[in-house]
C-alpha cells in the first residue's frame, strides 16, 4: 500500500457503468494506480459508489477530504457527480486519453461494455503528425454488449468456470442473430432447445457480437493495428478475445490491409493490464489538466443524503 502524503492531492477517478463501477485512485506525480477496484452495482449506482469511496477512506485512513480531486464518467455518472463534487468526463474522451497515455502506438480500440460497444481509431495526419479520433458507438441497443452475455449465460446455464476455460472454436458456429439482443437471446433458447452443446452455443454468441460490431461500427472504416480490446467482456472471457483475433486479420486480408505479421497476433490485438479500469483513470488524466479547484471532493455525506432523501 502506498503511503499518503499529506501535501499532495491525490485523485479518484470513478466509471459509473450500466453494470458495473470501477474506481481508482492515483497518485499525482506519477500518474500510478495506488488503488482500484471493479464491482458489479445490480442496479444500485450511488450506493455502490458510496461503498467503493468508504472502501478507499479505510484503505487511506489519513487521507482527508480536502486532499482528494475527483472526476467521474460513464452513463450513469451524471446525478452523482454533483454529490460528490466531481467533475464529469464524457466517457470517449476519457477512454481516449487513457489509450494515448498508456499505448501511444494503438491504431484502434474496441470496448464492449455492460449496454453499448464503441470503437475508436486513430488517424495521424501525414503533414502535421496530429493525431486525431474518430468514434463510433452503439449505445441505442444492448445487442452486442455484456448484457445480451450475461443474459445467454443464464438461458445457456454455464456456469463460471467453464466459462472461464472456453476455448472459441469456429468449426462448429449456428446462426445467432446479432442485430438486436431479444432476437440473440430467442436464438440461444432455441438452440439449447436444440440440445446443442453450451460451448457450442456461447462461441456461436460471440462470433456473431465479434461480426456485428465490425460490419456495423467500424462504419465500412478499416481497424488499424494495433488493436486494443477493453471492457469486461474483453477483459474475462477468453474465447470473445480469441474470436477478435481471427476475425480482425480475416478483414484485414480481404481488404488488403498492410499490417505487421512478424508480430504474434496475441500482441496485435491485445487486452491490456487494468484494461476495466480504462474510463475511470483516463477520467484522472483529464482531472489533471483541469485547475487545481475543479473536481474538489465533498465527502461521503451529500451522496448519503441523495440516496436516502434526493432521489
């Protein structure tokens, strides 16, 4: 545990998730995760939040009120900012800065979260060597999000340490509809109806999530290597991270698409180390370019108060 000094101002960065939150606390000067966690909230996000920050007030008991900054992202980071006193970081941006900070030469990122998927890549312009991102996001349907995969674990009744140690096998896929996650989910009942086998099933799944979001959000744009794959789905299951990594280069070679093959294609498309916590620490990478009075922490008792009283 790092020590807390009492001159610094140390920032939490929190990304309130449709699912989950997760949260991390970083030290100033090196810009070092000294603390995270990642928690599913089952529909409870200021609650959740609340125990997260009492989680890091016991961790750092001399860490006072007036030495926290504190910026906060995701859907439903919105009506707890306020609360909180945070400063609130629209979540691309945030994501955006952490990617830059931390694999400056990504080409493009693909993030699947609880109810909307994004991508984002990057173009650097030839004369003038800025770089610029370009975003697309699905956040209208959950299809092809963790939603709609929690949602086939439970028809499929896979338990987690099967799922843990599936292996995405392309040899034997059935039609999974991806458009919309009512119709994927009708197809998973029907083919556990089907007596079909559930690693069969839940790899059909993910071919189908991995084909969607590249026919649909990539926006006819071609992925640039190298490829970093965030959020939970990415970050816990394997066989979603083994299918990226043989449809990407399927598109690449269709579209003539001129990468690096003498680099293992586990290091071309790639999850990287606190790939979840992503959001909520580019969240602090955009704190820190803000004055040193925005984001000041107001302590637990107004979140306390919106829970019990605000809402």
């Amino acid at each position: 545990m790092s020590t807390i000094s009492p001159d610094k101002k140390y920032v939490i960065g929190i990304d309130v998730g449709s699912t989950t939150v997760k949260m991390t606390v970083v030290e100033p000067d090196s810009k070092e995760i000294i603390w995270s966690k990642y928690l599913r909230h089952e529909t409870r996000q200021p609650e959740m939040t609340r125990d997260m920050l009492k989680d890091i007030h016991l961790a750092f008991p001399e860490l006072k009120n007036e030495q926290i900054r504190c910026f906060i992202t995701g859907s439903g980071g919105g009506p707890i900012a306020a609360q909180l006193g945070a400063k609130f970081v629209q979540e691309v941006n945030a994501v955006t800065m952490a990617v830059e900070k931390m694999h400056p030469d990504v080409g493009s990122v693909i993030e699947l979260g609880g109810q909307d998927a994004k991508i984002i890549m990057f173009k650097t312009a030839k004369e003038t060597g800025d770089k610029t991102a370009q975003t697309s996001m699905n956040d209208k349907c959950a299809s092809g999000t963790g939603a709609t995969i929690d949602k086939c674990f439970l028809k499929v009744a896979m338990p987690r340490e099967e799922i843990s140690v599936l292996k995405f096998d392309p040899t034997k896929l059935h039609h999974v509809a991806a458009k919309c996650g009512v119709f994927a989910e009708t197809d998973i009942v029907n083919l556990v109806k089907s007596g079909i086998p559930r690693a069969e099933i839940m790899n059909s799944l993910a071919d189908a999530i991995v084909s969607q979001n590249l026919a649909v959000l990539t926006r006819g744009n071609t992925l640039k290597s190298k490829v970093l794959l965030l959020g939970g789905p990415n970050t816990y299951l394997p066989f979603l991270q083994e299918c990226w990594r043989l449809r990407i280069p399927e598109t690449w070679a269709e579209r003539g698409y001129d990468y690096d093959k003498s680099i293992p294609i586990d290091e071309l498309i790639f999850v990287p180390k606190n790939s979840e916590y992503y959001a909520a620490y580019g969240a602090v990478l955009f704190g820190l370019y803000e004055p040193e009075n925005v984001g000041k922490y107001r302590g637990l008792e107004p979140l306390e108060e919106f829970i019990n009283h605000g809402r």
